[in-house]
C-alpha cells in the first residue's frame, strides 16, 4: 500500500493543473451585490467568482465562505452589501504548468479552496479543492484496479506452474 501511494505522489507531481481546471469562470463586477453573487454561484453551480473593477481588470474572488462569513452570519442584506466590501484582494494564482500535487500543498499553505489558472495575465481556468479530490480518487481508483489485474494475473501464473508442474509430475 505505501508504493501506492508513492505512486500516486509521483502522478500528482506529473500532472499539470491544467489538465483538471475548469475553463468556463465567472466573474462579476465589484460594484454588484452579494445578493447577484449568490444567484450567479447558484445558477452556474459554482462556489466562487473571480471579480473584476468597471474596466473589466481582475483584482479579486468572491467564495462562498466570504458570502456566508460576512454577509449571512453578520445578518447584512444580500441586496443592500457590494461585492467590493466582501471580496478577497490580492488574488493568489497558478501557472497551468504547476502540478497538482504542488497546487494542492499551496492551497493547504494559504488555507484557500481555488486557485485561478494564469498565463500572460489572462486567467485560463480555476482548480478548486474538489477537482484536486476528484483528480486524485480517480489516479487511486485506477491504480487499485491495476494493481488488482496484477494479482490476478500473478494468481493465473502460479496456478498455471502448479498444474504445469503436476502435469510433468505424473
């Protein structure tokens, strides 16, 4: 079991976040409301939305763990607290060659849940916690079924020499 996960180290160092990415991101405007953030989050099944000022320059997120933190638990209005008052700054982001296995640790580092994809300044795609869960059970899945194909196989050989063997036996 430990090769396995030795294993599945080296494919997370081996796979860029790129691969795993979502493509299509959401962006709303700092001057918008909490209450447009959620029903956007809601409509695009989605839990965060990169921000962006009025001349469309990306200068933030909005997550839905700020919505609730300082919306909701604070008992504010939705419609009545702007998207600039609520959002993170200094927005942290990942080339789309960093592996996953770093993109993970970082996330871990900084205690955030998704990172934006850039390149050249232009924002490519977003890796969130859950496509690094979904990315890694599935490398795992895999490699378990592999190694069990393996022990069959390896179960056929010996069976094979026994009856071989019993066969020249005789």
């Amino acid at each position: 079991m430990k090769n396995l996960f030795k294993k599945l180290d080296k494919i997370a160092t081996d796979i860029p976040a790129s691969e795993i990415m979502v493509k299509d991101i959401k962006t709303i405007n700092e001057t918008e409301t909490a209450q447009k953030a959620v029903e956007l989050m809601s409509k695009h099944s989605v839990s965060g939305l990169i921000v962006q000022d009025t001349t469309g320059k990306t200068i933030g997120i909005v997550s839905e763990g700020d919505l609730l933190k300082k919306v909701f638990l604070k008992k504010k209005s939705p419609a009545k607290v702007r998207i600039s008052e609520i959002m993170t700054r200094g927005l942290e982001t990942i080339p789309p060659e960093k592996s996953i296995g770093e993109t993970a640790l970082m996330m871990k580092r900084l205690g955030i849940s998704r990172l934006p994809v850039v390149k050249n300044k232009e924002i490519l795609g977003m890796v969130t916690k859950s496509d690094l869960l979904e990315e890694l059970n599935e490398i795992y899945r895999q490699n378990r079924r592999l190694l069990w194909v393996a022990a069959v196989i390896t179960l056929q050989f010996i069976i094979i020499a026994v009856l071989v063997a019993m066969l020249i036996s005789k």
